[in-house]
C-alpha cells in the first residue's frame, strides 16, 4: 500500500473538514448537551456525498473509496462525536448491506430517498436483550414467510439512529431449526404497522445519537425486502461489521485528534510556577505519546480500508484498527482531562465530552475482547 493519500483524497479531506468546523463542531455542545441530533447539519450532508459514501452514483451516493471514506468519518469524528456516529452507523450499517447484497430494484427503492439529505437515515438491528456478540445462536426475533410477505415478531436492542431511520435492516431468524444458515437480512420501513421504537436511551455519551430499543408485533413486509438468499444473513452481517469496524475506527482517531488539540492549546496558554505548562516534561511526553498513537491508528484504519477498497481480506485487519484506534482514543481522552487539570472535569470544555464519547467505541460494533478474539483466530488459521 501507499501510505501516501492522492491529490483527489486530500482534497476531499479538506472540503469535509471545512464543512464539519463550520457546520458540525460548533453546535457538538449543544447537541451533547440536550441530546438531539443535528438535523440542520445532515441536511447540508446529501449534496456533499456524505450520507452515500459507499453508495453508487446512480443510487444518489458519493461512491468514494474505502480510504475517502474513512477520512469523512474521521473529520466528523473530530467535529462531533455524536454526529459521526449516526453517520457512521447510517452510512457503514444501514446502507451498506443493500449496497452489498441488495438487487437493483432493492438499491432504486431504498437508497436514493437516504442518501440525499431530503429524508431519514438508515440503521441496522441486530443486538437482542440476550445476544449481542453471540448472534449466531442468540437472535430469536424470528420471521415467517406467509404468502408474498414476511411477518416478523420479537425485540432489538441499541439500535443506533432507530428514530431518524427511514428503514431499519434487521437480522431475523427464518429457520426455527437453527445453524449457520438459520438468519436473514430484512428491510423494514420504519413506519411499518406493529413497528414500535421506544424512548431515547439514556447514556453515558455520543448523546446526540439516538439509540432505542425496537418491537416488531405481526410486522409484514413484502417478501422482496430479503437481501440476498434466506439464510444468507448472518455471512451478510460479518461482512457489513468488517467495514463498520474500519468505520469506529476513523471515528476514534478524529475523536483523539479533537481532545488532543485541545489539550495542546491549553497547555500552551496555562501557566503554573511561571511557565506555560507545555514546557513541563510530563505534559510534553502525554501530547508526544498522544500524536505518535493517533498516527500509528490513523494508518491502521487506512491500512485497512485500503485492502477493503482492493477487494482484499480485511477482517483481521479491521479488527485490529478498531482495537487500537478506541483503546487508543480512550487513553488520549483520559489524559486531555488530565492536561487540563480540574477544568478538564468541567463540560465547558470539550474534553469532557470527547472521552466520555470515546468510552462507546471499544463496546459498539464489537468489544475489544471480542476484537482479540477475532485477530487471534485469524493468526492461529494463517499458521495452521
């Protein structure tokens, strides 16, 4: 790989991060604050291709690659943490698996309305109040195929933009006998009759992405919302978590970037025993270990969307992204906090708010340990 982005990659770099400091990093108090999405923002998103990043052109998306697509993440991950979420979930859980596994009437029919600015987002269900890594055997929302349509019943939990979706893609079981062929991917429109969303979780940050738990009772859906062949669904997931993964990982890296400008402008202007405090050994090693990290996550994320974007194996890669860029975020949050002393601790400054946003990331879309898990597997099968 050539660790060097292209003139067309910088550029768009620069076009996202101008738009997300004048559109989204401004108001990331505000929505932190009263936990409500940035709807002006998103609008203004459709026309710059940020809600169809892996999108086809003629589907109304951007159509960048995986790199292009990362680096949206990551500026917007930078602007707001709660923003980039959604957008991330929209773009790399709600999108993707029609992109992937979805025929062209499906593509005309679902995604131009999302992807344009003009409509709701998209989202995917498939954590359940007993599975959550373990989908194989833990999803009992099931789906039964009567006549021309399917009609599902059961519960979704952590749904991630659940009511600002025009559509949830949901893993349902449509094999009572189960096995590895047992799940399926369904498009259902949010509005469907017997669809419930319940309220705005309550959480600890990333406020301004809402998340709910969904009910499905007698939900009936045309028989064509399938993705691809029944029992498909679970191969479908793992592939969509692949670059979900590349996706939290962008998202990490703009967070710990954020946190650690901030950390060094206050270290510069704060003085204690008659010198900015940036001169003090211990402050210079945090912001020095803090832009060594965040480098070595950024082209870990790169790294393995570049081998998405060549049609390459990027599992155990997107793994090991993931793993490093949000244990990496983690600590460089903690220590912006500590940089900024007493203050830090306050929500007047956004480094309260960075690490608690960046506490979501080694949960979400597949914990650290199960990250270890998956790299290790990988390596032991490489070696086998």
């Amino acid at each position: 790989m050539n660790f060097e982005l292209t003139e067309e990659q910088r550029m768009w770099r620069s076009a996202v991060h101008d738009f997300v400091a004048k559109e989204v990093k401004p108001k990331a108090h505000e929505v932190d604050q009263n936990a409500q999405f940035n709807w002006e923002a998103t609008r203004k998103m459709g026309p710059l291709g940020l809600l169809g990043l892996n999108v086809e052109e003629e589907y109304g998306g951007a159509g960048v690659d995986a790199i292009s697509a990362a680096i949206a993440i990551e500026e917007l991950g930078w602007g707001c943490g709660s923003t980039a979420l959604s957008i991330a979930a929209h773009n790399g859980l709600g999108c993707a698996p029609i992109t992937l596994f979805g025929n062209e009437a499906q593509k005309r029919r679902f995604l131009p309305g999302v992807t344009s600015g003009k409509e709701k987002l998209a989202a995917l269900a498939l954590t359940e109040p007993g599975a959550g890594s373990d989908l194989k055997k833990g999803v009992l929302t099931k789906a039964i195929l009567d006549g021309d349509s399917w009609v599902i019943n059961g519960t979704k939990m952590w749904c991630t933009n659940a009511s600002i979706a025009e559509f949830v893609v949901t893993l349902v079981r449509t094999d009572p006998d189960g096995g590895s062929k047992s799940l399926s991917l369904i498009v259902i429109p949010t509005q469907t009759e017997g669809v419930r969303i319940g309220p705005p979780e309550k959480k600890m940050g990333v406020k301004g992405s809402p998340t709910h738990a969904m009910n499905f009772e007698n939900v009936r859906v045309p028989a064509e919302n399938l993705l691809g062949q029944a029992g498909e669904g679970l191969y479908q997931t793992l592939v969509v978590l692949d670059g979900g993964r590349v996706g939290i990982g962008a998202l990490s890296v703009g967070l710990a970037q954020a946190a650690m400008e901030e950390a060094l402008q206050y270290a510069r202007e704060r003085e204690t025993f008659g010198v900015p405090i940036a001169q003090h050994q211990a402050i210079q090693w945090m912001l020095a270990d803090a832009a060594t990290e965040i480098q070595a996550a950024r082209w870990l994320v790169y790294h393995a969307a570049w081998l998405k974007s060549q049609g390459l194996p990027f599992t155990k890669e997107a793994s090991m992204a993931k793993l490093f860029a949000t244990e990496m975020a983690e600590r460089v949050t903690r220590n912006a906090i500590q940089i900024h002393g007493g203050y830090g601790y306050s929500v007047e400054f956004p480094v309260e708010r960075h690490y608690r946003d960046a506490r979501l990331m080694t949960i979400g879309e597949g914990t650290s340990e199960i990250q270890r898990l998956i790299i290790a597997r990988h390596l032991i099968e490489q070696t086998g």
